[in-house]
C-alpha cells in the first residue's frame, strides 16, 4: 500500500493549465530571460498591492540581499531583525558584511515585538543602518508601533513579506491597505511554492521611492546602465556602462508569465485560505491544549500558515502529536526555526536581550495542512483527528 497517496499534504501549490499556456507561449516567442513579460508582471503587481514601484528578481533572498544595499548597509553595520523566521532574513544580512541584531517575538503573532524593539533602540551605544521586520507566515507585524520607532531614530524599515503577499493591514484603524503598499521604505515578496502564488523561484521588490527602484535594476543586472529590453527595442546601437558592481538576480520572462496567471487566481486563493483559516478557528478553539493564531485588530492574514500552539497541558508533546497525525496520513511540520540556534549563527548571533519567546514558539509549534485545493472532507479528517488526541 503506499500511504503517501493518501496523505494530506502540508501545502500545495495551486497551478492550472493556464500556466502551461502562458509559459508556452514565451517559449515559443523566442525571448525566454528577462524581457517584456517581466515588465509587464511587475506593473501587475505593484498595481495589486497599491505600490508606485515594483523590480521583479531571482528570488526573495536577492530581493533582501538588494533592499538592504539600496538603503546603504554595509560591512561593519548592524541590522535589527528577529531571529525567529526563515534563515533567508538573516542570511541576506550577513551577505552585506553586516551583523545580524535578534530581538524577540510576540508569542501572539510570531512577529517582532515593538517593546523588545524600544529597548534595542534605546540602547545608546549602538547605531542600526536597517531594521528588517518580517510578516510571519503572513500575519502582518506591528507596524504602526514599529514604523513609529523607526521614525524617531531616522532608521529605514525593510519588510520581508516572503509569505504576506495578499495580507493587509491598517495602520489608523479605518482603512486597510494592502502589505507591499509600501508602509515601510521596502517589501519584498517571494514566488517560492510555499507562499501563495508561485513562479517555481522568484521575487519582487515594491518602494515608494524611484532611486531605490533605480539601484535594484541596476544590481539585479550585473550594474549594467541599459536594460536588454531597452537595447533591443533600440532602434540605435547602445554601449552599456558598468558603474557599479551588480550581480545577476534577474527573474526569466518563462516566470514571469506563470506569475501573471498566477496573480489573476490570488484573489480566491485568498477566499479560499481565509474560508479554510476561520473553519479551523472555529472547530479547534475548545481544545484546551492548542493555542490557534489570532489577528490583532490591525490585521488581516493571508494564512499562508496555519501554525498552532502546543500547550504543556498537551497530553502528546509536540513530536509525539506530529507522529499521531502522520500515522493518521496528515502531514504537519515544526513551525520557525531560529537562526541565532542554528550552528551557521552561533558564533555570528547577538542578541541584546533574551530572545525566550523565540525559543518557546520554535519548540511548541506545528503548522497544519492548508492549501487552496484541500477539501471540506480533508478538513474534518485533520479536525477529528486533533479532536480525538
Ligand atoms: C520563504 C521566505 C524567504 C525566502 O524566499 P525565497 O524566495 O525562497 O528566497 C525569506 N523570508 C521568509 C520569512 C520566508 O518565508
């Protein structure tokens, strides 16, 4: 018998035929790298999200590595970010030279907490050139609270919205408005198939401000003054200049096309993941040993993870409980690591202050089976299941 055909997944990405058209038409139009698609996939996005620029690259990571260099991080500096998220946020730091500095979360959201943050920034000693925030698993972070900080210390704030595509958020309480808009001075997205919508790799970077847009074409493309595009669609001859070192972070038009078809489904992949967020809200909030995610009032989730918590009154541990559900055909996963206990950290990690909130959601959190194409049937299975431990 093999199980695995059974299983409910973790996630799924949600791709169709019309992908394969969109991506066989590029093919056979014989401009297949970055080219008029890309173009037209970054005006759809920065459109979705409200943006006035958006600068599509290889991946979320080149989109960080390329957000912190935009606003002048350099070797020797330090950045303020949360050791609790994917090793991608840290990792974009160390590759500007600069030194990662972890603050704790809030247990509520997962997100860095905007009082940890105070007392970071109050230490007088040190000047921060960044704060890098993350909305984890798409909960949006506190911004406002952060934003307010960050204001007060003249410090730029970059979002790693890897997983916040969709998200939105109200910063006055009224109005709501979309993660990406951009709050902050950038956001960067990831089209990764973990996240909501995916191009197998790829991101996006959206800012306000045109000279950052300007740096993140030229480094995405070796630091090279014109564009393929625009050399091709020339109708003199064009010599390029290299001002500045770049590298090669540019997305692929073959990509982009699947992004585009990708984008036109979001909004029900969003009703979908919402519908399926609030069913289990609902079904598991009596389970006195789970801890469900809850919005804050300022946000609104995407749910591109349903991640619970598991309580010490739990009667399995939290790898006991992934193993019931496996034997059940329910695949589950550990929620966030930690990079500061990661052994590529340990001797890089600094911390100010205790980072205990980050420990504590690394080891009592299981992400459970969401994806857009799960059926009511594969729900009760995964609720029954939790109800029955
Ligand atoms: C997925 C993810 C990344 C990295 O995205 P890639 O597109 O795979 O490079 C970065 N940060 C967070 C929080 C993520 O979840």
């Amino acid at each position: 018998m093999n199980k695995r055909h059974n299983m409910i997944p973790i996630a799924k990405p949600y791709l169709t035929k019309k992908e394969v058209e969109a991506a066989r038409k590029v093919i056979l139009s014989g401009w297949v790298a970055q080219g008029p698609k890309v173009q037209e996939f970054e005006k759809a996005l920065a459109k979705y999200v409200g943006a006035k620029y958006a600068c599509a690259v290889s991946n979320c990571t080149t989109a960080l590595h390329l957000a912190l260099l935009a606003v002048g991080v350099k070797s020797g500096d330090s950045v303020i970010t949360v050791s609790h998220s994917f090793i991608a946020t840290a990792n974009c730091i160390t590759y500007c030279g600069a030194q990662p500095v972890f603050v704790d979360i809030d247990l509520k959201t997962f997100n860095m907490s905007s009082g940890e943050l105070q007392r970071c920034l109050e230490q007088k000693h040190k000047r921060f050139k960044a704060i890098l925030v993350v909305h984890q698993m798409g909960m949006p972070c506190d911004l406002k609270g952060i934003l307010l900080l960050a204001r007060k210390y003249k410090i730029p704030v970059i979002e790693d919205a890897a997983c916040a595509l969709g998200s939105e958020i109200s910063l006055n309480g009224k109005t709501w408005k979309k993660i990406g808009k951009p709050h902050g001075d950038i956001a960067c997205f990831s089209f990764h198939p973990r996240k909501l919508i995916t191009t197998g790799e790829g991101g996006m970077l959206t800012t306000k401000h045109a000279q950052y847009d300007k740096i993140f074409r030229l480094l995405r493309h070796q630091g090279m003054s014109v564009s393929d595009l625009a050399r091709h669609q020339s109708k003199k001859i064009m010599i390029e200049k290299y001002p500045v070192i770049g590298f090669n972070y540019r997305l692929t038009d073959i990509q982009a096309a699947i992004g585009l078809e990708q984008l036109k489904k979001l909004p029900a992949i969003l009703r979908k993941r919402r519908r399926l967020a609030r069913i289990y809200q609902r079904e598991l909030k009596n389970i006195s040993w789970l801890q469900c995610p809850e919005q804050p009032k300022y946000a609104r989730s995407n749910w591109q993870s349903f991640a619970v918590r598991i309580l010490k009154s739990a009667p399995l541990g939290r790898n006991q409980l992934m193993r019931y559900l496996l034997k059940k055909g329910i695949s589950t996963r550990p929620g966030i690591m930690n990079s500061h206990q990661e052994k590529a950290y340990a001797r890089k990690a600094r911390a100010v202050f205790s980072l205990k909130n980050s420990k504590l959601a690394r080891d009592s959190v299981i992400l459970l089976p969401l994806f857009t194409t799960m059926k009511d049937q594969e729900m009760k299975t995964v609720i029954k299941a939790l109800k029955n431990v």
